[in-house]
C-alpha cells in the first residue's frame, strides 16, 4: 500500500481548494433551500440560522446533551471541537455538518417534525420529472439490443447515474481514446463534452468476475453500497434487475443510508420510492420495477443500512460484523463520489498511485463505478493524467478533477 504520509489528509481551509468551496459556499446554501422547503416552527428555523453562522463563521460543537448518539459523536469529534470547521478533515466536517442539519430540523425526534426527511422535496421533485420518464422509456430500446449491449448500457447508466441517459452509445471510451467495443467511437456519448469522458475503464474485468447463466457451487452474492436517489438510483435498480435476471448473481444486497445525509444520499424510502416508479412504468420498465419487488419480496433482492454507513470515516475502518457481510461475495460495486472517497481514504494520493493497494483492505472483489466531483483519484495511467491536466485549462490542471465530467470503472479481483 502506498505511504499515506505522502498522502496528505483533505482539510476544509486550503485557500481556492474544492473542500473549502463545499463548506463555504455548499453548505450555506444547501441550508437555505432546506429552510425553504418547508413550513418549519420558529424553533426549527433558529436552530437552522444556528448553524449557518456556526459552519461559516463559528467553531465545531459538540451536539446537544439529549442527543441519542452524542456520546458516538463526542468520541469520533474529540480532538476537532472548539476548532474552525476549516481546520479538519474533510470527510470529518461533510459527515457532521448532516449529522447537525438533521438535529437542526428535529429529524430524531421527538416532536411533529420526528422522522422527516429534509432533502425528500429534492428527491420527489427529481423522480416526478420528465427525464426520468424520457430515460424509463428508454429501457423499451435497449430490450431490443443484444445482452452483452444491454450489460454494457446498464453500467454506463449507473455509473453516471444522474447525468445517464440509458440510451447512450454503448461503446464507452476510455481517457486514451478509443472504445471497448472495437468500434471506432465515431459516435459521442454526450453532445458538446470531452469525447473520452471515461479516466479509466476496467468494465471487462468486472463482468469476468459474473459471467452470465452462474456457475455450479455456492449462490453467488453481489452487494451494491448506493450513492444518490432519484436520477442515479434508478438506474442502479435497473443493473441490478440485470445482474438477477441475467443469472450473473443469484442475489444482491443493497446497501443504503440508515437516514437522510449528503442531501440525496439514498435510503430505504428512496429505494421504495424508485422502484415504484419503475413498476408503475409502463413497458419494458414497468416490467423491471415489477421484477424488482417481486425480488425484494422473496429475498433475492436484500436491502439493509448500517450505521457505518453515516460514520465520518474511510471504509479501511468498517466493523467487523459489517466487513463479514462482503466476506464470500462475488463482487462489491461501489457507487458515488464518496464511496469512493471512503473506499480509497480521502487524501491527496498521486493518481497514478494503484487502485489495487489502497482497496486491499476492502474484503473480496470491489469495483468502483464514479463521476469524478472531488479531488480524490487514483489508478491512473501517467499519459492519462498528463493528458487531463494539460486539457484542464484552469491553470492548477486540476479542475477535471470535480467538474462531474469524467467518470471511471475501477476494479480489485
């Protein structure tokens, strides 16, 4: 494994960094459309305006002492309380800012606002939206094209999540140009972007490790840890129906959120309300929303949220009762941004530092699937690197870093 002592930890407070534009400018406004979007008691809206001036301009707090999990918290923030929010880790300050926004709105009770989830006007309004039903009907198209086609359709789409459109090329290109399916990429994935959107592709390594129709032997278990509802986890669903209906596993385990964080971060309502939507389709995505449930129902299509999943740290530090549930298992597909943050630990790794060794600690396979929107990346060619920071054109060569343009299918066999 690479030497994390070359690898600083990212802070909030380097001047013109992504972390500190996040904490700066994200945050603040994120707190504003969540005081919008409902008719919270005045109660609610002091406590919001609370931490709006905390988080901009105050020091870190421990929470309330009638909180149920402050005693969590004050072990895991001990060493950041009574310092600027700008002064500690990133993933640290992100992880708690949500942990504070939920308390700020009453999400744990008790009272009327108990088990509200601030972000649910953002999710709805998404799934309600007529992209969506553009990018279901969509599904009847790819019906007709051949499996490996459709396999390939159905990853690109959730790799991309809310920026997918399941009728895109399937052919992906990869940052050294070129696609991989041996055709010659004249046509574009998305008009008026970089034509090789994809850093890194190691998507036949990834069906290598699910070949379709199973193998004789034990069940074989896919776990998918989700990112963001809505837009990205449609498409999630969809490959999943994939990867059951093709035979490449025998069943999943969704892994989600046990409650509202990073604003549209999915839970167990999330998946319910996304797979109704698919099954309230009509065509070939009602058929996929109906085989979805009927999956959830006879336990082919396991959906469980751990705490951990909440906690401010990298994945290196699971539980062990929740490291053996990938123990045994096919594959782990890693959604998201920060996922993949907390898969290879939140530093300022070299990108060509090897993915492999930075997710040794991960149990069993893993692949990555990540638009890039932080500064986080590793596993990459030099000429690639070289390539993209000479294109960045922003004078630090960094910005294809977090501009949700690039995407990448990393994997560890």
């Amino acid at each position: 494994m690479a030497e994390v002592d070359d690898a600083p930890v990212i802070v909030c407070g380097a001047p013109g960094s992504f972390a500190r534009s996040v904490l700066a400018e994200r945050h603040p406004a994120l707190i504003e459309q969540v005081r919008d979007a409902f008719p919270w008691s005045p109660e609610r809206h002091r406590a919001l305006d609370a931490l709006l001036r905390s988080s901009t301009e105050g020091v870190i707090e421990p929470l309330g002492p009638h909180a149920h999990d402050r005693e969590r918290w004050d072990a895991w923030g001990a060493e950041y309380f009574g310092r600027s929010w700008f002064d500690v880790p990133f993933l640290w300050a992100e992880s708690y800012f949500y942990r504070l926004l939920l308390e700020a709105v009453g999400y744990f009770g008790p009272g009327p606002w108990q088990g509200i989830d601030p972000f649910a006007p953002f999710k709805r309004a998404e799934l309600r939206g007529s992209l969506v039903d553009d990018e279901l009907a969509a599904l009847d198209v790819l019906a007709r094209r051949p499996v490996a086609e459709r396999a390939a359709a159905y990853l690109q789409g959730s790799l991309w999540g809310n920026r997918a459109d399941l009728s895109f090329t399937v052919g992906s290109r990869t940052a050294d140009g070129g696609t991989d399916d041996g055709s010659d990429g004249s046509t574009e994935a998305r008009s008026g972007e970089d034509p090789s959107p994809l850093v890194a592709d190691d998507s036949e390594a990834l069906w290598s490790l699910l070949p379709t129709g199973g193998s004789p032997g034990a069940a074989r278990t896919v776990h998918v840890i989700a990112d963001n509802s809505g837009r990205e986890l449609i498409p999630d669903l969809v490959l999943i129906d994939h990867l059951l209906e093709s035979g490449r596993a025998d069943d999943v385990v969704l892994h989600v959120k046990p409650y509202p964080y990073y604003v549209s971060d999915a839970t167990m309502a999330d998946v319910v309300d996304c797979a109704r939507r698919l099954a309230q389709a009509s065509g070939e995505a009602g058929e996929t929303g109906r085989r979805l449930w009927a999956a959830m129902g006879d336990g082919r299509l396991a959906v469980r949220a751990d705490g951990f999943f909440c906690a401010p740290f990298p994945y290196a530090e699971m539980p062990d009762e929740l490291r053996r549930q990938f123990d045994g298992s096919a594959l782990t597909i890693v959604k998201g941004d920060l996922n993949y943050r907390r898969l290879v630990g939140d530093r300022l790794w070299s990108p060509t530092t090897p993915f492999a060794g930075l997710t040794a600690h991960f149990p069993g396979p893993v692949a990555a699937l990540r638009t890039l929107k932080s500064d986080v990346i590793v596993g990459l060619e030099p000429r690639t690197v070289a390539r993209l920071e000479d294109a960045a054109g922003d004078g630090t060569g960094r910005a294809w870093r977090t501009s949700g343009t690039h995407g990448l299918v990393q994997v560890r066999t």
